[in-house]
C-alpha cells in the first residue's frame, strides 16, 4: 500500500513549506473602555482612530503616554497605601505589526511634544553661548579670589564667596529620547528636562539596543524600575572632581511601539521579568486592521477634538517647572490627595485585585502585574485628572470618577497582560529567531550562511549557541529551508560558499 502510494504520486510537485507564526494562536483584546475617560481624551482618541484609521486602544496608548508626560512633572499623588506619594509616570507598550500606521497614531498624539522640543532648540544655542561666557567669568574671578601670597585661609574664603555660585547651565532641549543607553539616560536627567519620555515608535530599536543586551538587562530594568518609582538616580563618574551625582526630583514616563514577534523579546524575558519590569508596564496587543481602511475624509468634529486636544497638551508642556534647587533642577511636585470617595473604591479595588490573584483566581499568571494595579490604576486617574482640571485637582483632590475611569483601564490592561504574558510570550530562544528573520526578511535576502549571520546579523544572535538555538527554530517553523551541501552565497558584495546555508521562505509563500 505504501509504495503504491509513493509511486502514484510520486510525480506530483512538493508544496512550498509555510512560514509558522512564531507567537502561536492567541484571543482577541477586549473592547477599549474608551467611555470611561474624560471628555477631551476620549474626543481625542476617537479622532486619532478616524483620522489615522487604527484600533482605539492604539491610538490610546499614544495619547495617554503625551498627558503622562505632561503630568509628570508637576504633580505627585497619594496612595492607600499609608498616605505613600508616588509620580503619576506610566509605563505603556503597544503591540502592533508593520504597516499598522504605529507611527502615524503617535505622530498625531505627540505633535505638540515636538513643537515644544523645536521651541526649545531655538533657544537653546544662544543660552549655550551665553552660559559659555559667564562660566569663563566665573572661572576667572574664583582663580583670582585663590591668587595672592599675602591672603590668609579667611580672606580667600571671603573673597570665593564674593564671586557667588557658579552659572547654571542651560538645558538640553529634549522632551522625550528614542534609544538611550541606561548611562546616556542618567546624563540626560543630569543635563536635560527633569521629566523625560521614552518614546519610540520603532521600539525594536530599543530593545535590541546596548541597553537590552543579556549583559546590561538587570542594570537597564532595574534603572527603569526605579525611575518608575520616583527614586533618585545615583551617577557614578570617574573623574575626582565631580565623583558621585545623585539626581533627585526626576521623571520618566515610557511608551514603545513594537512589532509582535520583537514584543516576545521583553515579554518572553525572564530576567526582565523577575526583575519587576514587566510589572510595571500596561500592554496592549489590538487586532490588525489591515484590509477594511478605506479612505474617509477625517470630519470637521475629529479636527476639532484634536486640535482642543493639542491646545490643551501644548499650554500644559509651556508651562516651567517649580524646582526645589535651580542648580539641581529636582522638581518641586504638588501632592495630589485622594479623596474620601476616591480611596474607598480604591481599597474595594485593591482587594478585588488580591482575591483574583490568589490560587486558581484568573490572575495568578500575573500576580506580579496585579500586585501594582491599584498603583497604576491611581497613576492613571491623576493623569487624566491633571489633564482636564489642571491646578483644580491639587485643590479639590482626586474624584471618584477619575479613579473610576484609572480601574476600568487597569481591567483592559490586566486582560492584556493575561493574554501577553502567558502562552504568547515569547522565551528568549524563540525571541531570537524572532529578531534574527525580521533582521534577514528587512534586508529581502533570500539566503543566508550561517557564518555571515554569525558576523553581521543581530548582536544577540552573533553568539554561537544562540545563533544555533534560533536557526533551529526558523527551520523547525518553515521559515528558512537548509541547503544541502551548502552554497555559493553572494550576501554583502563577495561571493563565498558557506558550508551550512539556508534558503529564506517568503512570508505568505504560497
């Protein structure tokens, strides 16, 4: 029966394997509780999703990311836990395939920002130029206040002391930073805004930077940790003169735009994990929309909630910070306190999140990101608080309907987690091969050699075994083919045969 089978079919051409998804099968998001927020965030995500046409919970992230950056470095609120104060920084991730117009949604949400930023440069040099100026005066008079054979220590001292304290420098125009090394972000809050964003909208570029190696992860995750905390950050520097910094007062909110398979690469990351990141971190994953965008004219109402939207971001980044010492710049936040009605359905939340954490409950697999939800979820009331009422919160202290609106995002966002950081989350192997094909697929090769990948591919895949453990997986799920016998390979100009070679299967093959 079997040769008969072989035989009769024996000249039937073979089908071309199918690339595998390397994520697996998972749920659709819930519905975005786009009802719960305020009236001008809301108007203005819904006008974000015409206009740039992607789900509502993408356009959300983009806009909660710009009102926590605008928040953060003004305002401080309380908790239930013993009165604790913590900043109102958010920590977002969102999930999205190429094409899915990530950046054109953040493009929309952040323009403010970036006119902010290109106010900021144009003064800047002529500040620079001035500082310059008045350091050198400085310099000289304090020499001068040392010279002179006949001074005793007391008139030195009085003299020092005449030439007052040095200048200020000015700061470095930069609102938000893209792909920062953990020791170029502690120089940033040393010489920048006391309140920064990390926002990219490629944000593969980020975690398969200098910060995300396996060797810098602890250090990065636990930088960012901290930050999220509102803790000062301790610089440590060579030279005897300036020796140890610490930087009190300081801000980050966080917003990376990533594609699906990259995401495993943080989400799927035990090391990240333990170390209390992820926790830390609101994801959303929202459905492709690709195939049903069909153009519609964007209506004279969607221009007009975000244009209220953009005033309102704007005149809130114009605003100067208060700081405790001008030569530090540590911010000098205002507290915003709960009220009676706020807290008490902040404590019913709290001890909903901690029943269905328990044994069996449906948050057990993220007990870590439960545990921080009654946190975030007054994070996020503050923010969307300070948004509309400004200065109105501080007096009149957090509403319930604000952290009405901070719980029913935190039950999105615990959906999401629930569904991210369980079967769909990659392990580091997998995540390789993730960032190894997205490497090969951007550079339209259609084969590639072990030893070049070894030279020129990603830095995480360059290691042997973990190049090894990623071309497994890329074969085990059809998406590179091994020559047999190797081949003659033309890749980066020179031709070369390379003994294990692999033909590269074209997504959607057919």
């Amino acid at each position: 029966m079997a040769d008969g089978f072989a035989s009769e079919f024996a000249d039937v051409e073979s089908v071309a394997p199918q690339p595998l998804d390397l994520r697996g099968a998972m749920a659709d998001a819930v519905e975005y509780p786009i009802d719960a927020l305020s009236p001008r965030l809301r108007n203005a995500i819904l006008a974000i999703e015409a206009m740039a046409q992607v789900p509502i919970s993408l356009a959300a992230q983009s806009v909660l990311s710009a009102a926590s950056l605008a928040a953060q470095g003004f305002i401080n609120v309380e908790t239930i836990v013993n009165g604790k104060i913590v900043p109102v920084s958010v920590f977002l991730l969102s999930i999205a395939a190429s094409g899915d117009r990530k950046s054109t949604s953040d493009s929309l949400a952040i323009k403010p920002v970036k006119e902010r930023e290109e106010q900021l440069g144009m003064h800047y040099e002529q500040r620079k130029h001035e500082f310059a100026i008045d350091d050198a005066a400085f310099k000289a008079a304090t020499q001068k206040a040392k010279n002179g054979s006949n001074k005793s220590r007391e008139d030195i001292r009085r003299d020092l002391e005449s030439v007052g304290k040095p200048p200020i420098p000015p700061i470095q125009p930069l609102l938000t930073v893209d792909e920062p090394t953990g020791p170029g972000m502690q120089r940033l809050f040393a010489e920048a805004m006391p309140a920064l964003g990390l926002f990219s909208d490629e944000g593969a570029t980020f975690l398969g930077g200098w910060s995300m190696q396996e060797e810098n992860q602890a250090a990065t995750g636990g930088m960012l940790s901290k930050l999220w905390d509102g803790s000062p950050i301790k610089r440590i520097r060579a030279d005897k003169e300036n020796g140890t910094q610490i930087l009190y007062g300081r801000r980050l909110c966080l917003h990376l735009m990533v594609q699906p398979d990259i995401a495993g690469k943080l989400l799927g990351n035990p090391a990240v994990r333990n170390q209390g990141l992820l926790s830390r971190i609101l994801p959303a994953a929202p459905k492709s929309l690709k195939g049903s965008r069909f153009y519609a004219e964007p209506s004279d109402k969607h221009r007009e909630d975000l244009a209220a939207y953009h005033q309102r971001l704007g005149r809130m980044l114009a605003t100067e910070f208060s700081f405790r010492d001008p030569q530090t710049r540590a911010l000098d936040l205002a507290i915003v306190h709960l009220t009676p009605e706020a807290k008490a359905k902040l404590i019913e939340f709290s001890d909903h999140c901690e029943r269905l954490l328990g044994p069996g409950g449906p948050y057990e697999q993220i007990a870590d990101f439960a545990s921080k939800m009654t946190e975030n979820a007054t994070r996020l009331a503050a923010t969307i608080g300070y948004f509309e009422g400004g200065g109105a919160l501080i007096d009149k202290g957090l509403s319930l309907q604000a952290v009405q609106a901070g719980i029913a995002l935190m039950e999105f966002y615990a959906s999401e987690a629930i569904r991210l950081y369980g079967t769909s989350a990659l392990d580091n192997d997998t995540a390789n091969a993730a960032l190894l094909i997205e490497w090969i697929r951007k550079r339209e090769l259609t084969a590639v050699g072990a030893r070049f990948l070894n030279r020129r591919g990603p830095q995480q895949t360059r290691n042997g075994p973990a190049l090894k453990r990623a071309l497994e997986i890329l074969v085990e799920y059809k998406h590179l083919v091994p020559i047999k016998g190797g081949a003659r390979l033309d890749l980066g100009g020179e031709a070369k045969f390379y003994a294990e070679a692999y033909t590269v299967i074209p997504a959607g093959a057919e």
